[in-house]
DNA sequence: CTACGATCTAGAGCGAGGTCTAGATCAAGT
DNA sequence: ACTTGATCTAGACCTCGCTCTAGATCGTAG
C-alpha cells in the first residue's frame, strides 16, 4: 500500500473516446485548444496515451459541457489547475458561477415544461372530444384580422 | 362585448422585439425562416405590424427554443398550425416528443448541477482549511506519473 | 514481410442560429 | 421642408463546437 501512484495501464486515444463519449477528433481538439490540464504523454512512436487522471478530468468537462459550460470557460479552469496552487478561491467562483447558471438553466425548463404540458393537455382534451377548431387557426381573413371567430385569449 | 377579435392595437417590430426578448432581426430571421404561423400584416408603406397572436406565438417560439427545440421542429409546428385542423396529433406527438428532451435535460443539468456541487464543497474546504494541495496537481513529475502524492482517487 | 487498423498532423469544412451592413424608405416632430 | 429615427430588403458575415479530409506513420496479427 506504498504508493497507489501507477493510474493502472494507459489508454489508447480510441478507449478514451469510448469511455467519455468525446471522439477522437473531439479529443485531440480539446487538446490543442488547451482545455486539459497536463500535457498527455506519448509513446515512443507518438501515439497518446491518457492516464486515468486524464479521462477523471474529461469526464468532468464532459458534465461542465453538458451543463453548457462554454469551452472559454472549460479552458479557463484548466489553466487555474494547471497553474497549480494559489488560486483556489477562482476555481471556486468559476465552477460556483457555473452551478448559479445551471439552477437559472434548470428553473427555465421547468417553466418550458409546465407550458408545454399544459399545452400538450389542451390538445389531448381537443383529440378526445374529436373537435380541434379554433386552436390557433391559420388567420383566414388577413384584412379583418378576425381570427377563428373564438376569443382570442387563450389559444397559443 | 360583442366581438373581442380586435387585438388591441398591432406593433411594430421593435416593440415585439423588446417584448419578446428576440432582436429585430431575429424577428424577421424568423420570418424569412417560416417559423411565424400567419403572414405578419404590413402597413401601406410596408412595416410590420404584428398582431397580440403573432406576439403569442413568438412567445411559444420563445419558450420552445429556450428548453432546446430546434428551429426546424419549430417550423415543423408552425407548418401544422398553419395548415390546420385534422394534424392535431401529429402536434401533440411533436409536443409530448419535446417535453420528454426537457425531462431528460432536466435530468441532465441536475446530475451536473450535484457534481459541481461536490466539486465545490470540496475547494471550500481546502480553502477553509487554508491548504489547497493535492488537488488536480499539475502533475509535476511526467516521467513516473507520480501525482502530488495522494490518492488519485478522489481528486478530480 | 505484409496487411490492416488505429493514430498522427495540419488545416479545411460544416451546421446551427443568428447578427450585421448597405443603401433605401417611411413617419413624425419642428 | 427638413431632420431624425425606425424599418425595409438582400445578402454577407460571425461564433461556437466540433467534424472531416489527406496523406503519412505506427504497431500488431498472420
């Protein structure tokens, strides 16, 4: 129990994009666009090879990206990282900030769903009863404007 | 009361524009894009003069498009709506198809949002314990893979 | 040795979703 | 009439986030 310092056997590009769910192009481009935190070390004939720490990191910024995180800012945090001690309380800001727009992102499709679902059920009532005029007809008379002859409050 | 069929009075795209959150050419854009139900009406010099409906339905597209609807199921919708009566299925299909992306992406961002959470509780405690080591080292030692010397279980 | 598949680099290309420009026209105030 | 600001059209342009060549090289199985 010495030293758990070996990350087990190195990946292949392949079995990395296999197990985040990147590809290997995407890999390589979040390489060159420095988004990873350390350089990723290579066989002797060039090839990649990831530790695990490597596919931890990308599976994080795989959930920081799902959750919208821009790249900018994805690269932004690497560098924090990379640069080592010292600037913690940024990090912290930044993936905090992050959470912020994630509940704002959350609380927006929550609204989203409760409109549609109402929606949905409006349709749904209008299918069951067999009658489905004068939801947001198509406007017949362009020069009166009357539209539908129903009232025009509550037909989005 | 006999006809509540007037909408008010029609706007003008700017005052869409700032009612509905989408810029003027975002309006128009969409309008080219055939996402828009009706024809929008035009005055005789030719401006636009949108209806309390159009307003509506921008506000749907609004909605739609926040929760991550493409445009072109968005103009798939409008298709419908203005074709009228007798697709009202295939709206609800469209609808309930739609509604079901947002839970999974609800899902999604909460699975996000409690990683970060994590994460974030985890530099707070460094930093509230004023060492912040270990974390994410920038592996400094590239020939052993050795990592600042902890567990490399848990840092991420 | 020979194949064959996985990787390599550099850089072009792409789709989504707008955004902006140019130059003209409209409408309202003074 | 003149000025000012909002709108008009057509179309070029932009950002983001990958994605896909092309052509060469590596590495393993037969």
């Amino acid at each position: 129990m010495a030293a758990i310092e070996t990350p087990a056997e190195p990946l292949a590009i392949g079995e990395v994009a296999e197990r985040t769910g990147l590809t290997v192009h995407a890999l390589r481009f979040y390489e060159r666009e420095g988004l990873l935190v350390g350089p990723i070390q290579r066989t002797a004939g060039g090839r990649r090879r990831y530790t695990t720490l490597d596919v931890d990191w990308l599976q994080i910024c795989v959930k920081l990206r799902e959750s919208g995180m821009p790249l900018a800012d994805l690269k932004r945090f690497a560098e924090l990282v990379r640069h080592g001690r010292g600037n913690e309380a940024e990090r912290l800001r930044l993936l905090d900030a992050h959470r912020q727009r994630v509940d704002a992102q959350i609380q927006a499709l929550e609204e989203c769903r409760s409109v549609i679902t109402w929606k949905v059920g409006v349709y749904a009532e209008h299918l069951a009863r067999g009658e489905a005029d004068g939801l947001w007809a198509p406007t017949p008379e362009p020069r009166t404007q009357g539209l539908s002859g129903g009232s025009a409050s509550d037909r989005p």
